[in-house]
C-alpha cells in the first residue's frame, strides 16, 4: 500500500483540488475552503463508515469464534468428567482438544489485536486532518489551544477568543475537522472562560455565521457576535485567564 496523505486520497479519489491562494481574494478563498472543507468532511465520513463496518464483521467473526472456543471447553469438560475412569485412553485426545483450544484463543487475541488496531484510526485521523489544517489555514492561540486538546494534547498556555476574528480561526477550525466538536468537555475543562463559551457556543457560532463574519476583516465588527462573546466572558472576568 503506498503512503498517501489522506488529502492526497480525498484528491485523488473525488478530484477536488485544494484552491489556490493565488487564484481567489480573502472573501472567495474562505468560501472555496469552505466547501472544500464540506467535502473532505463528507468524504471522511464515508471512510469512517467503511472502517464502521470492517469493524462490525470482525467483531461478529470474533463474537463466533468466542462461543466456538466456549462450547469446545464445555464439551470437553463433560467428557473428561464422565468418562474420568478412562483418563488414560482420553489423554491423547485430551492434549488435542487443548491444543485446539489453544488454537482459537491464539486466534481470538490476534482478532482483540486487530479490533485495537481499527479502534485507533479514528485518533490518526483527527491527527492527520488537525495538521492539514495547521498547514493550510489561519491558526491562532485560541484554535490551536482548541486542536491541541483534540489531539490528547495539554497545552502549556491556554488561550481563548477575545472577538469575532479569533472566533473565525476557531470556526474554520471546526468546519475542516468537525471531531473536535466532540472534544468540547475536555475543551471546557480548562478554565471558567472555556466553560462559559463551550457552554453558549451554538448561539455564538450561530451569530457568527448570519453576521456573515468570514469578511470580519474587512467590515465593521459584527456588533451582535462580539456583544455576545463580552457579555459571555463578562460572567466569569473575576475566574482564571
């Protein structure tokens, strides 16, 4: 199998490109990014489903396998309980059973193995899609405190956004890996200020998005987003930073 990025795949398989900063101004390239988010999103989605289901046979393959090995057990404690005056006839077939026995649990241990292994990609792929981000969008200390928790990572400095602008990074953050949504009670865990965002953040977002805030950095600051963050974070000013 030949190592390919997962943007690499997405390319390859749907031949989307990645837009070109060169080619668009900053209001055109975010919607290209956007969509290019929504896609890749999709597309991961149904990566995620297959490995869904790949899971789901092999569970099925093991949960077979466990009550094969389980009747093979009860089996051959019955025989070897009636038939205990022929110990000597019954060991030999005695020493195979255990064997295969043996035989199954080898293979149910390499099965465990495996399920461990497809258990762990959803965690290498957030990684992965966490660092196509870093490498191709905006990043600031609030959105990669927010990517750096996702990832199982403590941050040294914990950062939070002040305004609609550090709110951008954090949404195009969301919008191009959504699992970090499901993140959000380690997120909140950090400090009072994270709580009390985490804890409005769909009536935020939300504002945000009518406000059409992606060209923040061109227009007058959209009053209702910031009004709502200052007033969110105005509850807990007297908490930690």
């Amino acid at each position: 199998m030949s190592e390919m990025s997962l943007r690499e795949q997405f390319e390859k398989e749907t031949g989307y490109k990645l837009p070109d900063v060169r080619d668009y101004n900053s209001f055109e390239l975010n919607v290209k990014l956007a969509d290019y988010c929504e896609r890749f999103s999709g597309w991961m989605k149904s990566k995620c489903e297959e490995l869904q289901k790949e899971n789901t046979k092999l569970k099925g393959k093991y949960n077979h396998l466990e009550n094969h090995a389980n009747e093979r057990v009860h089996d051959l404690h019955q025989q070897l309980t009636a038939q205990a005056k022929e110990l000597e006839a019954w060991q030999a077939k005695s020493n195979r059973q255990k064997g295969d026995i043996r035989k199954v649990h080898s293979e149910l241990d390499a099965l465990k193995r495996r399920v461990g292994e497809e258990s762990r990609q959803p965690e290498q792929a957030i990684a992965e899609k966490v660092l196509n981000w870093f490498a191709n969008s905006r990043v600031g200390l609030s959105s990669k405190t927010m990517a750096m928790v996702a990832c199982g990572i403590i941050p040294d400095e914990v950062h939070h956004p002040y305004d609609p602008d550090d709110l951008s990074r954090c949404i195009v953050l969301l919008d191009m890996v959504p699992e970090v949504r499901n993140h959000f009670d380690a997120i909140s865990d950090l400090n009072n200020k994270w709580a009390s965002l985490i804890q409005h953040w769909d009536e935020i977002e939300s504002a945000y998005r009518e406000e059409d805030a992606f060209g923040w950095s061109r227009v007058k600051r959209p009053s209702k987003t910031y009004t709502m963050m200052r007033n969110v974070l105005a509850v807990c000013e007297g908490g930690g930073a």
